[in-house]
C-alpha cells in the first residue's frame, strides 16, 4: 500500500512538472520598438507597423490591388499588455483609422477599425520573419533550390 501511494506521488509530482504552464513575461516598451507586419486572414489586407523608441511611429495598409495607406502614429503607449494609439492618416486620400492592441506572448493582436469596417490581425517581428526565411532558404539552396 505505501509502495503504491508513494509511486502515486511520484508519478503525480511528474505530470506537473510537465504539464505546468509558466506565465509568459509581458512585453516593455523597447521590446516593441521595431517593425511588426500582419495578414488579415486570406492573405486580403498587409498591414505594418513601425513603431519608434519616443514614442512615435508609422502605420501602413494595403489592399493587394490599391494603393497603400499610410498613417503617422503621433503618439504610442504601452499599458501593461495594452496598447494604445493616437493615428492621423498621412495623406487625403487614406480614411481615417483608429488602432488599438494587445500584446500576447511574442506577438501584437492588433484591432484596426475604419468608419465602416474592422479587422483584428496578429502582428509579428519582421526582423524575426526575415531570419527566420533567410534560414530556411539557406537550407533549402543545399537541397538545389534556386530562390535566394
């Protein structure tokens, strides 16, 4: 009985071990400085982001056919995991915008909403991306593909 109770807890102590979930550390403000880009789903609308360590930034969209949109970011903050902006479009012919996100683990779920329209994106690191493509085409050129 004590050699199946104490077998009980070790297999117990175990599956914690294993299946215990540690909190993911927010993002700071200069971990977010950068350029992030994202996808609506359907690969319809790009969207991205630069975001600059004083708190400004540039913001641009782009249906696949139309001309891009460009927005400057007069001001951006972060609160706790909130993010916050104030967005003026660049131009006459880009609509007014509002954004707002959220960072969530390594990635920024970004709401962007128009007068008549709203899309949430997952933004990513475009440094990130770019790495992580040049490594995989890399790999690939060894295997005599032609796409550098």
């Amino acid at each position: 009985m004590k050699l199946c109770l104490a077998l009980a807890v070790l297999l117990l102590g175990i599956g914690c071990k294993t299946q215990c979930i540690h909190p993911i550390t927010p993002m700071t403000k200069s971990q977010l400085t950068g350029a992030w880009f994202g996808l609506t789903p359907g690969d319809v609308h790009f969207y991205r982001l630069e975001l600059l360590a004083e708190g400004t930034g540039i913001f641009g969209s782009a249906y696949w056919t139309n001309r891009p949109q460009v927005y400057r970011i007069k001001n951006w903050d972060l609160h706790g995991q909130r993010l916050t902006f104030a967005v003026t479009p660049a131009d006459r012919e880009s609509e007014a915008i509002s954004l707002a996100g959220v960072t969530v683990g390594q990635t920024i779920e970004m709401s962007i909403r128009g007068s008549t329209w709203q899309h949430v994106v997952s933004l990513r690191r475009e440094d990130a991306f770019e790495e992580v493509a040049r490594k995989v085409k890399q790999g690939m050129a060894k295997l005599g593909g032609a796409q550098q």
